[in-house]
C-alpha cells in the first residue's frame, strides 16, 4: 500500500488543491480531469505509514505535468499499488509544452535509493517540457524544499518550477536574518505593520527578525527609542528589539541609522535589509537570494545626482567615486542604456539589500559614506547628499563586494512577496488589490489595530476608508507616468497623509 498526499501551489501553471494531515489512500483517484490536467503533485510513502516526524523511510517525490498526470500510462491517472522498500519505482509522465502539444509523448524516469535518471525523451525538449537542468535533492527529514508535503528523498523533477522558490530551483537556501530599523513616531508604526505582514505571508520563516533603534546621545536632541507597548506588540509579533549607539549621523541623517544598525547583526550569518515602510506579500523565505552576490532595489527613479548646466554629467560623477575607493568603474555599467543616461549607472533604492556578512557590509558602507559627505571627490562639489547619501555609498559597496543589479530570481522583491509602499496614501493609490488585501488583513486583529489608531495617518487611511477613496481616483492599469503627479492629485483631494 502507498499513500498519497497533494501539495499545492507547486506548479505556477496549475494551483493544485492542498489537502494536509492523513493523506490519500491508494485507492483515491485524481480529480483533475480535461485540458485542465496540466500538473498533479504527489509525495510516495513506500511503507503506507505516516512518517512525518523522524523521516526514517526514503519519500519519493514525483511529479507530473501533462495530459496524463500521474499513474498509468493511459486511462485515468491512478496511484500505483504495488510499491514496495524492494522495487526500484517507475513513475510515468508526459511530455508537453503546451495545452495542445503535438505528440506528446510518455517518457519514463526511474528513481531508486541512490538517486535519479532522466528518460532520454526529455534531451533537446523545451525547458518547459523537461526537469529543470540541475535536478534538487530534498534537503533533509522535515526539510521543506519548495513542495509542500515532501519530507525525504532522493530526486525531484521540477518541471514547473516557481521561479520565485529557492529550494524549488537550487536546492534549500541558508536561513537569513531580516534587519529593519524603527524609532519613535511614524517608523514604530511601520515596524509593527512590517512584522505583522512577515508573520502573516511567510509563518514558516526560519530566520531572526531584528528590529534596531537607536538609543539616545549626543547625536540626538530627543530619545528616539520606541514605546513600551509597542515593543511589547514587536515582542510578540517575533521580532527581537535591540538598541544600537549613533556614532556617524544620528538625527542629522536618519537614513544613516540602517549603515550604522548593521553592526547589531552577528557576524557571518546572511542578512536581508528592508526599510519599515515595506509589507510582506508573500513567502520570503522562498527567495532565491544569492548571499554572495550582493544586490539592492531597482524601484528607483534618476534621483541623483543632479546635473548641471555646464557642470559633470553622470558619467564623471560616478566615476570620481569609483576611482577614489579603488573600484572598476567599467565593469558597473549598463551597457544596454545609452552614455549619460542615469539607467547605465549602477544605482539603487536602499529600501531593501542583502549580503553575506553585515560586518564586512557595515564596515565599507559606513567608512565610504562617511568619506563621501566629509570629504567628497571634485566632480560632487555641486551635489546635495542629503537625503541620497546612503543611495549614493550603496552601489559603490555592493560592487565592490562582487554583486551588482538583481537577476529575475528576485523578481518577488518589489514584486508579489514584497512591497515598499513608502508613504500609505500611495499605497493605496498604485499597489496591487493583493497588497490592500494583505494590509488590511494583517491590521485587522485588535491588539494590533489598537497600536496602529494611535498614528493618525494609520487611522484615517486603514480604519476611516480614506484609503479606499484615494483608490478609486486612479485606474491601476493607466497609472500617471510621474509619482509627483500622483502625489498633487492625493494632495488635491486632501489624501495625502504622512
């Protein structure tokens, strides 16, 4: 007897229904039926017996994605009834690449205790009609590795495999912490909205959510630390509160307290920063990050620098501050974007980044900020640093730790796993329904909604309906080109809270 367990939203084609606890006997039948059988997913137990906890016996993952999803090799799909700790399995599956695919084929594919072996059907097929190049071993019992329901094995054949999932297409990703940096007023608020939305899109997130503040100094004129009842709420909400000395900027650069907060974070252990104003949409945890090829934000706009009638164009900016930290200039540009344009220069959104080690981040971020405002390169003499100093020291770091633009692996960020929202009206203004959807469910339980009543700007937007009214003076598909234009038309209709 095997047992049969459906896990869902593996495949991007096809969200398959995900029913947890006991299983399937091996008598169940799929339901999928029609063109709509696009992709089945089921976990084998070759001993019949729930093995969720230790793992002892191997746990096969096969999947399938065609007409014929799962079973034999025609009729309708059923579970195989023979299997047993003695048999080398043989799964059937077919081949094709789209819904009206010419001859598709049934290939098979064996795995057995040692590993796996490809039908040679599937060599010169499509991406999308063949197992992902590298196949991805289950990490380890209990292990989660982008299906849901798999414990232990030995191969999987993703063959619709969600771009946005780490373990899915490269194997399991290193446990990370998150920093993000909160103060009294409006960044409190935006801290509890930030670990209410990491707890509730990404439950099974592994990592340390670490919240810095600043502790009061000479560098401040008031105490910027945090409420008591909000770090109580933090607390509970899984986030760790730390406090941290200003030593650099303090209240004359607020922006700078993310530079100086990243020496609260452990040593060698890989980080992922994010401004407060952020909402978690989705899994995080499920990114594909590449800790050793540092990256941040590309929702960016050509901020900076400003360029002069007469004065150094882009080029010669950027390149005064490359030549003065010893950094190849050449190797950071775009070369798809033309000379002078600010798209070729590499240039970031601080509200997110992430590396490998914070000390070895925080020590070249911190000394090429500083540099730069106390003693900037010639071609800058015209430039305001204020409030794009971190922006500006960002991609000079990144670079010369071996990283540069993000791939479409991190599509998710600033995309549907993340969102940096910024000031709320413009979230409601712009963002997608599922990101109104996720603020308003992850503001709704009373001992949050208590806190966040309390910033005038939360009340009116999320609890009085003004958000709602500011959506519907805009049309998402046909959005004004500018944020600025947006912006005058939320002030125009006395939306524009902050």
């Amino acid at each position: 007897m095997v047992s049969l367990r459906w896990s869902g939203e593996i495949c991007p084609h096809y969200p398959v229904p995900d029913r947890q606890g006991a299983g399937l006997k091996s008598s169940a039948r799929s339901r999928v039926t029609g063109q709509q059988r696009r992709a089945d997913f089921a976990v084998i137990n070759r001993s019949g017996r729930r093995r969720e906890k230790n793992g002892t016996r191997p746990v096969f993952l096969a999947i399938g994605c065609g007409q014929e999803p799962f079973g034999s090799m025609g009729g309708r799909p059923t579970a195989p009834a023979e299997l047993t700790s003695k048999h080398v399995y043989s799964v059937y599956r077919a081949v094709i690449g789209s819904r009206n695919a010419q001859n598709a084929g049934h290939a098979p594919f064996r795995c057995d205790r040692q590993g796996g072996r490809w039908p040679l059907a599937w060599r010169g097929t499509s991406c999308r009609a063949r197992p992902h190049a590298a196949a991805t071993k289950i990490a380890a019992p209990g292990s989660v590795s982008g299906q849901s329901g798999a414990r232990l094995g030995d191969r999987v054949a993703p063959a619709c495999v969600n771009p946005m999932s780490a373990k899915a297409s490269s194997g399991p990703t290193r446990t990370f912490n998150i920093l993000i940096v909160a103060q009294s007023g409006r960044l409190q608020y935006e801290a509890v909205l930030f670990a209410a939305s990491l707890r509730h899109s990404d439950p099974g997130f592994a990592g340390r959510l670490i919240v810095a503040v600043p502790e009061p100094g000479p560098l401040w004129s008031f105490d910027p630390g945090l409420s008591s009842h909000v770090t109580a709420l933090l607390q509970e909400l899984g986030a760790e509160v730390h406090g941290f000395t200003s030593e650099i900027f303090g209240e004359s650069y607020p922006y700078g307290n993310k530079i100086e907060a990243l020496k609260l974070l452990p040593a060698g252990e890989p980080f992922v920063f994010f401004d407060t104003d952020t909402l978690v949409t989705g899994p995080l945890s499920e990114v594909a990050f590449e800790f050793d090829r540092p990256s941040a934000s590309m929702r960016r706009e050509g901020t900076w620098p400003e360029i002069e009638l007469y004065g150094p164009g882009y080029g010669e900016i950027w390149k005064s501050l490359y030549d003065r930290f010893g950094l190849d200039y050449d190797s950071s540009l775009d070369r798809g974007q033309p000379d002078e344009y600010w798209e070729r220069y590499l240039y970031f959104n601080a509200g997110w980044f992430y590396a490998r080690d914070p000390a070895e981040f925080h020590a070249l971020f911190a000394r090429y900020a500083r540099e730069i405002r106390d003693d900037p390169p010639e071609a800058l003499v015209c430039q305001s640093f204020d409030p794009w100093l971190d922006q500006i020291a960002l991609p000079l770091v990144i670079h010369a730790l071996g990283g540069g633009r993000p791939g479409a692996e991190l599509a998710g960020l600033d995309g549907d796993v993340t969102c940096h929202w910024r000031v709320l009206p413009l979230l409601f203004a712009r963002e997608s329904d599922r990101v109104v959807d996720v603020l308003k469910e992850v503001s709704a339980p009373n001992r949050i909604k208590k806190v966040l009543k309390e910033y005038e700007p939360f009340k009116r937007m999320i609890f009085q309906n003004k958000g709602d009214k500011a959506r519907a003076l805009f049309d998402r598909s046909d959005l004004p080109p500018r944020e600025q234009m947006i912006r005058n038309r939320l002030k125009k209709n006395n939306l524009w809270l902050r």
